[in-house]
C-alpha cells in the first residue's frame, strides 16, 4: 500500500499535482484541502465573521457536518452535508475561512482523524499543509512543493479567471501571503516540512513534470527497499 503526503502552500500546483500522481501509481486521490474549505464555508453560512472568535461554536459545527470528497480524476467532489460544494469552496474568501478553522484544534482533529483512516485503509494521494507531519507521519512518501511567489500568485490568479470568479492579481497575492501567515504560524500543525521530506520547487515546471519526477523518485525508493537486505 502505498501513501503519499504533498505539502506546501498554495499555488505551488498541490492539487494538480497530486492528481496527476494518483493517477500514474493508480491509487486514490484524497483532498484534504476541500474538508477544510467545506468547514470554513459552514463557518461562513452561519455567520461567523474573520478573524474567528467563536472556535467552540465553528467546533460543534464541523462535528455535526457531514463533509465528503468523492470521485476521481477531472470528476472530484466535495459535499457538504449532501451538497454539492465543489465551485463555492474555490471562492477566495473562503480560503481565509478555511485557514481560520484549520487554526481550531478540535477542527483539525476530527477532519485528521478522518484523512488517516481513509488513507491507512486504502493508500493515496494526500495533499495539504501537515499531511506528512502530523496525519500519515509514516507515509511511503512526502513531498514539500514551493515556488516564487509571484509565480504562485499568477498561478492562483489564472486558476480563478478559468473558474468563472476572476480577482485581480494583486488582490489574489495578498489573500494568499495572509493566508501563508496564517497556516505557518499557527500554534496547532503549522506549515512545516523536516529532513523525511523531499523539497521540489515548481516555479519552472509542469505540474505533469513533477508528477513524473515524484513517480520515479517513490519507484526509485521502493526499488532500493525491496533491495535492502532483511526488508
């Protein structure tokens, strides 16, 4: 069984990426970014305002919601509470709501507890910002994704315009830096990498191109495993 962890901030190509190598090892794609966002656009609904002041209540929600990213390949979606959420949680204020509730620790332990079942049981593709220090430690795999930062916000700003809910660019690298700053300095599972980590920038390359080289890197490493005397 094979478990892969992708972590990083956003616009380094996560979700692209993590696709795009679930699909070449054959094996689930799980996305633990869209459980956040889902919570966050709870969160939203009920009128719980930024910054969050109400981490017991945004708590009881996230433990009554029925969150459930479902499909594969180009056909992924997340439902929340049996709707379709899919394009909503995509929206850029939703992305700060989802890093202020992934600063909650009972948030962050009931959707954890849920992500490693779900790849213990089955293997995948996970992506996020703590999947491989604190959810799935022990993965085959880890990955931390980075890129400059201007690349990241064109990136981001371009993902946006094809989805219909265009922000112009400086807007989009602003939401993205609060954003950063949050998820890394969060006392709870902060955005962090260590040496079991393998660091790929992306700013230069394809997401397909990294897919493939995080494919030939976990071959290469199962390779010198089965290799290894007394394994």
């Amino acid at each position: 069984m094979i478990v892969v962890a992708i972590d990083g901030p956003s616009g380094v190509g996560k979700s692209t990426v993590g696709k795009a190598l679930a699909a070449r090892l054959d094996i689930p794609y799980l996305d633990t970014g869209a459980m956040y966002r889902a919570i966050g656009l709870l969160a939203r609904r009920n009128g719980v305002r930024l910054p969050i002041t109400e981490s017991d209540r945004v708590a009881e929600l996230s433990e009554r919601a029925d969150v459930r990213v479902t499909g594969s390949g180009g056909n992924i979606r997340t439902l929340l509470d049996g709707e379709d959420v899919s394009r909503e949680i995509r929206q850029p204020e939703v992305s700060l709501y989802a890093s202020a509730v992934a600063a909650i620790p009972r948030v962050r332990r009931r959707l954890a507890a849920r992500q490693r079942e779900l790849a213990l049981s089955g293997g995948g593709v996970l992506e996020g910002r703590d999947i491989g220090t604190k959810v799935v430690p022990e993965a085959t795999a880890k990955f931390f994704l980075t890129a400059r930062p201007e690349i990241r916000a064109n990136r981001r700003f371009e993902e946006l315009a094809r989805k219909g809910t265009p922000q112009d660019l400086a807007s989009v690298r602003a939401e993205m830096e609060a954003r950063d700053e949050a998820d890394a300095t969060r006392e709870d599972s902060p955005l962090a990498y260590d040496e079991t980590y393998l660091v790929v920038d992306t700013s230069d390359l394809g997401a397909e191109e990294v897919a493939e080289r995080l494919r030939s890197w976990i071959v290469a490493r199962q390779t010198v495993d089965l290799l290894r005397p007394g394994v």
